[in-house]
C-alpha cells in the first residue's frame, strides 16, 4: 500500500490533500457506477448498502399461540429459551394471524403481500397430470399446486434491489418443477416442495410418498434430522454472504407431522415428541442468532419469527393456550399465531403490541425497509407495519377476512363473524371474549348483517378461491 502524505487541518483532523481527496471521490464514484451497472444487467436495483438491512423470515409450521414460552407455554412441557429471548430483545405480537388456517395460503399470502384469493394460481392445464389429480382431491388448498410465475414476490423485489435471496426448507406453493421456488425470485433452495416429509429420511409424506429433499434444482438425500439439516444450511448461508444484504426465508417445517423427535426409534409419547420438536425449532432460532452475532450482523438484520397458521397438535397438547380451536379452523386457534419482530438498534426490546397485523404485511414492511420497488399500479393488500413494530403508530383501520374452503371470518374492530357458504355461523366480540364462548349472533343481528354484507363485498373484488 502506498502512504500518502496528509495535511493537518484546522479542527485537528489529518486528512489528504484535496486532489488526493477528489481522486478518491472520484475511484469511489466509479467503483459505484460499475457495481451499479452490473447489477442493471443482471436485472437488479441496487440501493446505498445502509438502506439495505438483512432480513430473515423463520416460519414455524403448525405452531400454535400457547406453544411457546413467551406466549404462556407450560415450562415443564416445552422450553424455547432462545425464541423467548428473541422476544425480549424485540416486539412480541399479541393480536398477529395468519392469512389462512392452512399452510399454502398463508405462504402465498407472504410471498405475495396479497389475499391468497387474490394471488393467481396456475390453470390445470399448466400442471401436471399428477398434480391436477392431487389439486382435484383438494381443492381447499389450490395453491400448494402452485401460484403463478408471473407474480410479484417479496424474494423477486429483493434480489432486484441487490439482496441474496434463499429458502431453506418447506415450499408447498407448487409440487411440478415449473413452479420451483428457483422461479419465483429466489436464488438459492435446499429443502422440501411438499406439504411434510419424512425428518430422518426425508421422503414426501403426502401425494407421491417419494424422495422429496432438493438442492437447488436437484433431488438429493442426505442424511440427518431435517430441522438440523436446514438450520446448518441458514448458518452456512449468512457466513457466506455476510459482506453484502440478503433475504432467507427459513421455514423449518416443525413441529408439523409427521412426529419425530432426533432419535429414529424413539419410544416418547406423542406428547413428548412434539414438545421435542418444538424444541428443535427453537434449537434453530438460537443457531441463526448466533450466526448473526458470530459476524456482527444483529444490528444491521431483521429477524421475524411467526407461524403459518394453528396448531395440529397430539390430544391432550396445550398447543393453543385459551384459544378456541386449531389448524383450519376460522376460529382464533387456526389463525392467530405467534410473532416476534428483532431489530436491536431499530425495534424497542421487551415490547409488547396488542395491534392488528396479518402475514400479508411483511411483503411491504420488507420491501420498503429494503429500498425495494415494486411495479406501478401493483395491487398489494398488506400493509408496511414497521412503524407498529418501532411503537411509533397504529396500522390503518381495515377489514380483515378469512376464506378457505366454504369457511370464511371477516373482523372489523373486535367484532369478528365466522360463516359457511352463505350463512353466518357466530359472532363474537374479541376484546371481550378471545375465546370465543360467547356467540352474539342472535343478540346483535344487525352488526351480523353488516359484517356478512362485507364479506359479501370482499369475495365479489377478491374471488372465492
């Protein structure tokens, strides 16, 4: 390296003479235009690198509100030290759910920012003949078939905005490999495209019952416990690009069936499996944290725990605290989740919000926090919530709604009204009554016709899928 000589100036500073100096702005400037230009060319914008904070997304499968320490989990029945600090270094959600009651919808609904009713779902005639056979036999969850490659995707606008891109883990938004995560805006996969598989020998557990455990673009087994495997790919993936922001969606796939716990041959109850497994995705926050503390990162990421959707949980498991219900279900217990937003410097520790979030927000929350942009007139129906997150504001007053199948919710306010096809079923006021003991239906018919009308309203702009 070559010493050049420096000036001392008036405030005491050393510094190097002015040509030096604009030679230097000047190498700089080109450096930036170059990089600029090749990421042009690579179809990608680049944002100032301080505008750019890492984001890391770890969704839970199947994990119910009262299954974790900090949302009131029994300690002699499961532990999760490391999520429960995650929450007290953060903003810990009280009132967040989950765009559906099932696993597809509510990835959708991430990846996309919009209703998953909204999302275009690919036509039979652009799947297979398995998949249309499968998609036919289920038709509640249309898009784990697939969602359609010309979406606008959270990974798409990141990578365009110069972030690495990753999903590690589970998929399930389309089965064909047409519909590979590797289409839809992410540059690198290693996990699974169904629904469950396998955790020692990683075989699909639904539809075709075959190997299903990809690299990149390629089917390859490999041996271990499948939430350890994954967690050791998220470690890998931020040492490997710890110089430049990037995006992981790391969705291990626990505590989702089937019940494994790491040792093959386990004779644990069910019980004891899946508070085990639940475990093991706590095992896994505690490893990207540490990988995030191990290369200075936690300042400069934002880590959002949450799960997809309620809990499908052994008889007699406290998955759900006192909520009502589970997995696919419109009550509470199949939507409201746990959510836990970390982002020491940016986010308040030790915070709690009782405010109105859904998954559908984190596309505008993450894209807006990441210089990112998104195409003119694109129609999002989720929300930038960081200054909820930072307790700086309330989100806008919306109506909420739900639908899979022939079941549907709408909330406005407290009031929440869950129905089947054309008839309203219950209606309860959530501030009152959270779990949901209390129908009102008959009491309060005219808020029951108003709510309904506005469901009315939402499937006739949205569809009904």
């Amino acid at each position: 390296m070559i010493n050049m000589p420096r000036t001392r100036c008036h405030d005491g500073v050393s510094r190097l003479p002015p040509v030096v100096c604009a030679a230097s702005v000047l190498f700089r400037g080109a450096l930036l235009l170059i990089a600029c230009l090749a990421a042009g060319a690579q179809g990608r914008e680049v944002a100032p690198a301080a505008a750019r904070p890492n984001v890391i997304i770890i969704l839970a499968d199947d994990l119910g509100y009262g299954s974790v320490g900090c949302y009131g989990a029994d300690p002699g029945l499961v532990r999760t030290p490391n999520i429960d600090r995650l929450a007290e270094g953060g903003v810990r959600l009280t009132d967040f759910h989950s765009n559906g009651a099932m696993c597809s919808p509510t990835r959708a609904a991430l990846l996309t920012g919009r209703y998953p009713q909204r999302c275009a779902w690919v036509p039979d005639d652009e799947l297979s003949a398995v998949s249309r056979a499968q998609r036919a036999d289920n038709v509640k969850q249309r898009w784990a078939w697939g969602i359609s490659r010309d979406e606008v995707t959270l990974p798409g606008l990141l990578r365009r905005a110069g972030y690495r891109t990753s999903l590690i883990g589970k998929w399930h938004l389309g089965y064909d490999v047409a519909f590979h995560p590797l289409n839809h805006g992410f540059d690198e996969f290693r996990g699974f495209v169904g629904g469950a598989v396998d955790y020692h020998t990683h075989v699909a557990t639904h539809g075709s019952q075959t190997l299903d455990w990809w690299q990149g673009r390629e089917l390859r087994d490999e041996p271990g416990y499948a939430t350890d495997l994954l967690s050791r790919y998220a470690v890998d993936f931020i040492a490997r690009n710890k110089q430049a922001p990037f995006f992981l969606l790391l969705a291990p796939g626990a505590p989702h069936v089937p019940w494994q716990g790491r040792a093959p041959a386990g004779r644990r109850s069910p019980t004891q499996t899946y508070a085990e497994m639940i475990g093991t995705l706590d095992d896994a926050v505690g490893a990207v944290v540490g990988a995030l503390r191990a290369h200075g990162l936690e300042e400069k990421t934002l880590v959002v725990f949450c799960s997809d959707n309620g809990p499908a949980a052994p008889r007699g498991f406290p998955a759900n605290g006192a909520l009502k219900g589970a997995k696919g279900d419109m009550t509470e217990g199949g939507h409201r989740v746990p959510f836990v937003a970390y982002f020491p410097g940016v986010i308040a520790g030790g915070k709690t919000s009782g405010e109105v979030v859904m998954t559908m927000d984190l596309l505008p929350t993450v894209a807006r926090l990441a210089g990112a942009t998104l195409p003119e007139g694109h129609r999002l129906d989720g929300v930038d919530v960081m200054p909820t997150l930072k307790g700086e504001s309330r989100p806008p007053e919306r109506t909420l709604h739900w639908l899979f199948g022939n079941d549907w919710a709408v909330r406005s306010g407290p009031w929440k009204l869950t129905g089947s096809g054309g008839k309203a079923r219950t209606l309860v006021n959530l501030a009152d009554d959270l779990a949901e003991k209390h129908d009102l239906l008959g009491a309060d018919p005219a808020r029951a016709g108003k709510l309904t009308e506005m469901h009315r309203r939402w499937v006739a702009e949205t569809g009904d899928r």
